[in-house]
C-alpha cells in the first residue's frame, strides 16, 4: 500500500509505504503493485521526499514508514538494499553496457540481463552498438545519449529486483512514447512492489495509482490523474500548459 499522510488523527503525520503483499491478491487499502507520482515545480521538494525513504536524511518531524516500521529502526544495509533508486543524472562506468548494468548484481543470469534490457528498452539500441551489449563505453557513458544513459540506469536498478523502485526524474530524456513503453514494462514488473514516480511531464505519471502535488515542501493536492484535472487546481493547471506547450511544438 501507498499513501502519503497529511494528518493521521492522533498519529505524526508522515509517509506509509507497504512494500510487500499482505492480502491475498494485493495490498491492504491498496491494489497490487501500486504507483505513487510525485509532481511539483523544481525546488518543491520532491527529491528530498524520497531522500527521506532511504535515509539519505531523517525527517525533522514525523515518520516515514515502510510495513509499518520506522525506517529509522531498520538496518541501514537491508533498508537500501530493499531499494531501487534511479536519479536523473546517471553514472555510468568506462566498463562494457554489460558490466554497467550488471552492477551491484554481477550473478545475474543472461535471462534475467535480457529482461531488464527489455523492459528499459535499452535493447532496442543494442543492436546499433558496435559488440551489442559488451560495447565499451567511455567514463560516465560519454559514448552514450542522455535517454540510453537513463535506460541504461533503469535496466541496472531493475536487474536488481527491488521491492520498492523509486525513478527521479529518470524518464526526463527519454521521448515520451519510449517513456510510456518502460512504465508499461515496470507496471507489469513490479506487480505486488511498490513504485514511486517523480516526473515533470504529466504524461510520464497520469497512470500512477495516486499522484501528489508538491508545493514549497507541502503536499498541495493528492489523487488520480482524472480526480485531480477535475478539481482544476495546480496539477491541472499543469497539464493545460503540458498540453499548450506540446501543441506549439507541433505547430
């Protein structure tokens, strides 16, 4: 289950994130393999939001839960472990595609290799590299565009196999029809996990189970992409602007 708490009654107000299945058939209060997005201009505080999950920093105030434990009272190794985290801005090795997206699971079996090159859509460039997936590619994947490098980076956090899977902004130079293969992919993928979404493109997070609107550190609006262009607040003034600046381009 996800839900992102405001005020909790009596409670601290914080973050509740079920990771595993705990009802036959999906997530109490929560449909199997949900999705949170989290959208907000720049600077409102969606990257320190998730920072919070894996303890990157602690909260001043309130909890962040997963399975209804304090992330603070867990074992720092097992938390991030538990984690996948893709950021916007990757790094990548002077090592073979191979060995970069193998990293942190060097044991990976080549079925298991070719699925997160798949669902990253990564594979559809393999072809293109001069030794397909064992091309060497220079410091930080210069060799590479910026989309291949964040496929690249989600291929790697996939192959992991995380319970929860966080992308930041990680779709960001992925054109929008690739982007919308991948989250196809991962929906499908993470069945029964958890993953959470921060995008500027509404496109990227209209099929999120919930989706949160932050505005200067606070949660402004919170619901589906439909509930939330029916209230015409922020969020929706948002995606007429997406859809404004898409018509433009076009024309």
């Amino acid at each position: 289950m996800i839900a992102v708490v405001q005020d909790y009654g009596d409670a601290t107000p914080g973050i509740v994130l079920q990771a595993r299945q705990t009802t036959p058939g999906g997530y109490a209060g929560e449909p199997q393999g949900s999705s949170l997005a989290i959208v907000g201009a720049t600077g409102a505080g969606k990257t320190t939001l998730v920072n919070l999950l894996a303890r990157v920093r602690d909260p001043d105030e309130g909890q962040v839960l997963i399975d209804g434990h304090d992330v603070r009272t867990l074992p720092l190794d097992a938390l991030r472990r538990g984690i996948g985290y893709i950021p916007q801005d990757t790094f990548l090795f002077s090592v073979p595609i191979r060995e970069n997206v193998a990293f942190g699971r060097p044991d990976a079996t080549d079925e298991q290799m070719m699925q997160a090159l798949t669902v990253s859509r990564l594979i559809n460039d393999i072809e293109q590299f001069p030794r397909g997936i064992d091309t060497l590619i220079g410091e930080r994947g210069i060799t590479l565009s910026g989309g291949q490098k964040q496929r690249a980076a989600i291929a790697r956090a996939i192959l992991r196999d995380p319970a929860i899977l966080v992308l930041d902004d990680a779709l960001s130079s992925v054109d929008t029809h690739t982007a919308a293969e991948i989250l196809t992919g991962l929906r499908t993928l993470m069945k029964g996990r958890t993953s959470i979404i921060i995008a500027q493109r509404i496109a990227t997070v209209k099929d999120a189970d919930q989706i949160i609107v932050l505005h200067d550190g606070v949660i402004v609006e919170r619901g589906t992409h439909r509930q939330l262009l029916e209230r015409g607040g922020r969020y929706a003034d948002m995606y007429r602007r997406e859809l404004l600046q898409a018509e433009l381009e076009e024309g």
